[in-house]
C-alpha cells in the first residue's frame, strides 16, 4: 500500500470502494451482485454507504452511469438480485456484443457530501482511502434461470492503473485451472479498470497454454479497451482443437493491470465454476516493488511472445 500521507488530487468518491465485475452473457448467464458494508471493523471510522451502479460496454462506453441502487448502514449487506433487469429499467436494453463491465460503487456518506460542494472530486490522503478497501470482498454471481446452475467469485476492487500512485502497471497470470473435456468451455474473464475514471490505457494481453507434461499447446492474444471487459474462450486458442485434459494459463500484459478470473463452464448442466488466478505475490517475491513487477512481466511477456509457433 503506498505512503498513507500521500495526497491523492481530484480524487472522485465513486472509487472509494467499488467493486467491478464483468457480465457473462455470452454463455447465457444474467449478473447477481452484492456488497458488504464492514465498516463496522473501523470503529469510529464507521460509516454508512451509498451504493451506486455504472455500466460500460464491451469498447469501454458508458451505458449507465453512478446509478443510485441503495444506502447500505455499517455491518449490512446489499443484494442486487438482477443486473440486467435493473439496467433496463433505466434504458438500458442493449450493449451491442460481448461482456459488459459493471461498477459497483460504494462512497461514505461523508465524502459523497463533501465533493458535492466541490464539482465531485476530492484531495483526500491515501490513509482517508486505503481503510475502505480492507474490510470485505464483495460478490459477483451468475445464474443461469432454465436451469438454475450458478457460479460465482469474491473480490474487491484495489487502486489500480491509477498515475497518481505509480507511472507503470502490469499483469501477470499463472492458474493451472483450464480443463478441455467434452461439455467443458475454460475461459479467461479480464476487467480493465481502475480507481481513476480517468484511466484510458488498453491493455494487451499475451496468453500460453501448457499441458500437463508442460508442453506448449496453445496460445494468442486479447485486447482490452479501458472500462471494459472480455471473455477470452480459451478452446480458441489450442494448437490442437481436439485437446483433453488440464492445462495451465499463463497470461502477461505490460500496458495496463488486469482483474483476471479463471472459469470453468459446463455447458450441459450449466454449472460454474469461477475464481481468481493465484495471487501474484505467489509468484513474484518482489511483487511489492513496481519497478521489479514490471521488469519481470517485461521478461515474461518477451518469452510467451519467442515461443509463440
């Protein structure tokens, strides 16, 4: 976390805490979200939270924006049973192709007021910030109605591809959790967003794929716009269409930062399985330190890229 005296300017409350979240509406899913206000672990810090939502399609245009949904007191949770059914209430219908991204913001009552009174931004410490992003993950889940199979993740949304905190940032994922099996369709969710509305940077990424023996059987690449989000099915990329068995991701973007979630999708039972890739730190011992960060995704990028066939 960065020094928490550190001013961050033209902060906008919206991104205190939020929550993205990408649809799943290519394998016929509809969105169910929720939020947690545990902000009763703070103390006096305790606040209520006015929860709004915002919409981007699959380009990163906004389709929705900071919709009021509710105020969330300290120590309850929120339930957004129905993405989509809510987005049409306020004219939203369509969203073209693809993914859409979904923000679930989440502002203190106290800072929403605040930056009312001064055109909605605020300069507020990073220690005024960093408390809100500590105390819970919030949920995204994906239901699927003729046949009731769901699946779902818990996360939060951190500072990210935000320049007032770093000039660089970089994404690297490693998950042995693709599985190529008759039924089975292994996918890549990737969210490009950031705690700065601001944020306009693509992110591309280069993606491998090991199999068991830790032979290379695949790979390709994604783009993703700013406040977008993409479905990368990852069948699309094998070398061999007729591939079975369990293979290892391995993804590298040196443009922007990624919310990677690895996904399983069971197209019979319309079963779900979804998670994050292992924490980078698990992988890096230097994660803390951007400058190294970006020097080794760099180097891991440069290798996926020569190996390519």
């Amino acid at each position: 976390m960065s020094d928490p005296a550190r001013i961050l300017r033209d902060w906008d409350p919206l991104y205190t805490r939020y929550f993205p979240f990408g649809t799943l509406h290519t394998f016929g899913y509809r969105t169910r979200v929720s939020a947690c206000n545990g902000s009763d672990a703070l103390g006096a810090g305790r606040e209520a939270l006015e929860v709004r939502l915002s919409l981007f399609e699959a380009e990163g245009g906004a389709l929705l924006r900071a919709q009021p949904c509710a105020v969330v007191e300290p120590g309850e949770y929120w339930l957004l049973d129905d993405v989509e059914t809510f987005a049409a209430r306020h004219g939203v219908t369509g969203g073209g192709d693809g993914e859409w991204l979904g923000v679930l913001h989440q502002t203190p009552l106290s800072q929403r007021d605040a930056a009312a009174t001064r055109g909605g931004r605020l300069d507020l410490p990073v220690g005024a910030i960093a408390p809100w992003l500590s105390f819970a993950d919030d949920y995204v889940e994906y239901v699927h109605e003729s046949t009731g199979g769901t699946g779902g993740v818990f996360y939060y949304g951190p500072f990210l591809n935000d320049t007032r905190l770093a000039p660089t940032w970089s994404t690297v994922v490693q998950s042995p959790k693709a599985i190529f099996d008759a039924g089975l369709e292994p996918g890549l969710l990737l969210l490009n967003v950031a705690s700065d509305p601001r944020h306009d940077r693509r992110a591309l990424m280069d993606i491998a794929l090991f199999g068991t023996a830790g032979e290379r059987i695949g790979g390709g690449g994604v783009e993703v716009p700013a406040f977008a989000a993409r479905l990368v099915r990852l069948r699309e990329l094998l070398t061999d269409l007729a591939y079975k068995g369990g293979a290892t991701v391995v993804a590298v973007s040196t443009t922007a930062t990624l919310i990677p979630c690895t996904l399983v999708h069971d197209r019979m039972s319309r079963a779900l399985a979804i998670d994050h890739t292992f924490p980078p730190a698990s992988y890096h011992s230097a994660w803390g330190q951007k400058s190294k960060r970006a020097a080794w995704a760099e180097d891991v990028r440069a290798k996926l890229v020569a190996a390519r066939p």
